[in-house]
C-alpha cells in the first residue's frame, strides 16, 4: 500500500437531541473525517474527539494540528505492507491517539477492500452480528428517564446505561429499577466523583448493576482499585485506559472488572485488538463504546465489536438515534432483538454520502506524494 493521498476535512453534524453527561451538554459536533488513497483504492476514517477537552484531553482542534503537522507528513508517501504498520510510524508522537486512530482506521479500510474481505474478518471478528445497548444522557427528572428507557427497550435494545451525576444519580437509577427489574442496567459516570463518595456509591449496590463506569478521576487507575476492593458492583474503566499497559495495570492492580473499548482512545484498531487480547486471556469482559460518532465512526466500531472478546452488548447504536441524516448509506439500524448484522462486503461495507459530507464540510486539506520530477 503506497500512501498517496489524505484528506483531512471537518463535518458540522447537528445532534438530534442535546446530550448531557456529567462534564456537559453536547449538542453541535465538530467532526473530523480522514480519507486515505491508495492504490486507487478510498478508505475512511473519523476522529472521535470531542469539541472541548472534557472527556479526555485531545479536542477537535488539537487533533487537526497533529494530524496536519505531524502525522499526514509522517504517512504520506509510505510504502505500508499492512495497517497493522501505522502504529509503529507514529511511535514519535506520544498521546493523541483519536488522531491517530483517525488516520490509522482509514488505512485498515483499504487493506480490507484491497483483500477483498470484510473490516470485520480482516480484524479477525467472528460474529456475525453485534449485541447493542444504548447510553442515556442526564435527564431533567427520573420520570422522563423511565420515559427514554421504556422507549429504548421497545426498540429491542439489550442494556441500558445511564449517565449519572452527583445529585442526579441514586435516585434516577432506582426509579428505573423499580419499573424494570430484570433489564441489564448500568451506569456512566464520567469521572464526577472522589474517592470521599464511596459510601455514597456504596449505595449503588442495591440496584444489581451489570457495571458502573468511571465513577472516578479520568487518569486515577489507582483510586478506582481501591474503590473497587469496597464495591460488589463491577467496575468498568473508559477514561482511564489509553492502551495495553494500562489495560494490564487495571487489570493487575483490581481497578476495574470490564474494561469499556473504544477505538479512538486507544489509537485504533491495532491498540484496540492488544487491549482486547489481554482481556481476553485475564478473563475481563469488554465491550464497545462510543462518542456519538458518525455513520463512519460507527461503521468502524461495529467491526471492531465483532471481536470473541466483546461479550457485552457495546454503547453502538442505531444512526438514527443520533442523526436526522447520517453520511453512510445504508445508515446503521438496529433489529429487534437489539443486533446489528455486520456487513459483509469488502471493506467498512457502508456507501459514503459524498455529496451529502462535501455539503456538511466547514474546512479540508490535503497532502499529495511527492512524484519525481523528470528532468
Ligand atoms: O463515556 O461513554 C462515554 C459520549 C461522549 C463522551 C463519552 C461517552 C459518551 C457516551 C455516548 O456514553 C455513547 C454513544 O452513544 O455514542
Ligand atoms: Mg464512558
């Protein structure tokens, strides 16, 4: 694979609705799309950063920097055997790994199509369609939170998280619990807590939750091992795990139980696949989460979910949930039993809406390689 070109671009996507986590409201997306060619061939990529540095410390506009000033200079014109290979020419960069998960991903998309397989076999998936769950912003009141979550079991949806925050948390999940007892519930807090509130997460015990999601500081594996010694609830660490070591040193260390993958924040497929591996030989559940991704992003999050490893129904959900219109066709829809069947044509296996991502884009460069000139 010789890289020879890469287009960087911003898309502006409108949520549907606004979603509210403990750290803020996300409403408005600023997302960066990456395509790659080579060989002829197209791939697609998307960074799954946020706008501000809320949820982790990279944004929008920090990884337009590393993506334009080091990494495209970085890639362009490289001779690749495999996208395995990417990791290895950003080892120079330290950090920033939804930048280069960006670009990497869009790489694994045209070694796919170049062999003529699915993403998901080229991954070494198994599956041939993924268990889904859907992730639930704060709401105002726990009535209309028991209002959402009804409304997403009808849809067939097989776990339900809820995002906490102090104040909106005990009593919104036992308001839930009450109305559905046997569902697999869970809950996300983004980091809203201490190490002083154990008592209070102590509570959450009651509910008999499948997990409960970074309950503490977005870098502190060693606080949640000691949270975890005091709670029976399973503790799944998102934030915290930003590629195998600290995978390993979760796992060693007893911080978490389930470890919450996502591609973006372990610098993409190749990361992605180690972190899953370890999992699998420690014998800790992982599942597949999300960052409202696009149709792209999406695309690239079913595939990864096809892994033997991802056990537990992923934060990877309907386009529709998200967007009026999503730039992939067809867009991701969701079965009735709460699945999505994983596409079997070469590569993403999604169409991209070219027209539709020029009409939605708000700045794009390019890098060409350099051809020799003849003299
Ligand atoms: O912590 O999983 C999270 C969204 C933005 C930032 C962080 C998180 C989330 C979600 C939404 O929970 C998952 C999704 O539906 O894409
Ligand atoms: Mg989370």
């Amino acid at each position: 694979m010789k890289i020879e070109r890469i287009y960087l671009r911003e898309i502006r996507m409108s949520l549907k609705a606004p979603f509210e986590t403990s750290f803020g409201v996300i409403q408005n997306r600023r997302i960066l799309l990456v395509e790659v060619i080579s060989d002829g061939i197209s791939g697609w990529g998307e960074v799954t950063t946020g706008e501000t540095p809320s949820y982790n410390a990279e944004t929008t506009d920090t990884a337009w920097h590393i993506i334009s000033d080091f990494i495209a200079p970085l890639v362009i014109g490289k001779e690749l055997e495999k996208a395995a290979e990417v990791e290895e020419l950003l080892f120079g960069i330290r950090g920033h790994a939804m930048a280069k998960a960006g670009v990497e991903n869009a790489i694994w998309d045209i070694e796919a199509q170049q062999k003529g397989i699915s993403l998901a076999r080229l991954l070494g998936g198994t599956r041939d369609e993924i268990a889904c769950g859907v992730s639930l912003g704060i709401r105002e009141n726990s009535q209309l939170l028991v209002e959402a979550v009804e409304k997403e079991l009808r849809r067939g949806y097989q776990r339900i998280k809820l995002k906490i925050k102090p104040g909106k948390d005990i009593e919104f999940v036992a308001a839930v619990r009450r109305l559905f007892p046997d569902i697999q519930l869970s809950v996300d807090a983004n980091s809203a807590y201490t190490s002083g509130d154990a008592e209070r997460l102590r509570r959450f015990d009651d509910f008999n939750l499948l997990m409960m999601e970074q309950p503490l500081d977005w870098d502190d594996i060693y606080a949640h091992a000691a949270l975890q010694s005091r709670l029976h609830t399973p503790i799944c660490l998102d934030e915290c795990i930003n590629h195998v070591r600290h995978a390993a040193a979760a796992i060693d260390l007893g911080a978490c139980r389930i470890i919450n993958l996502k591609l973006g924040r372990v610098g993409g497929h190749n990361g992605a696949r180690k972190v899953h591996d370890l999992c699998s030989q420690r014998s800790v559940p992982a599942w597949c989460g999300g960052m409202l991704e696009s149709g792209i992003g999406r695309a690239h999050n079913v595939a990864i979910s096809t892994l033997p490893n991802f056990s537990l129904p992923g934060d990877v959900s309907a386009s529709q949930r998200y967007w009026d219109e999503d730039i992939i066709e067809p867009e991701i829809e969701v079965t009735l039993h709460g699945t999505i069947p994983v596409p079997k044509k070469a590569g993403l296996g999604y169409a991209v809406k070219r027209v539709l991502i020029e009409r939605l884009t708000s700045r794009d460069r390019n890098w060409k390689v350099a051809t020799s000139v003849p003299v």
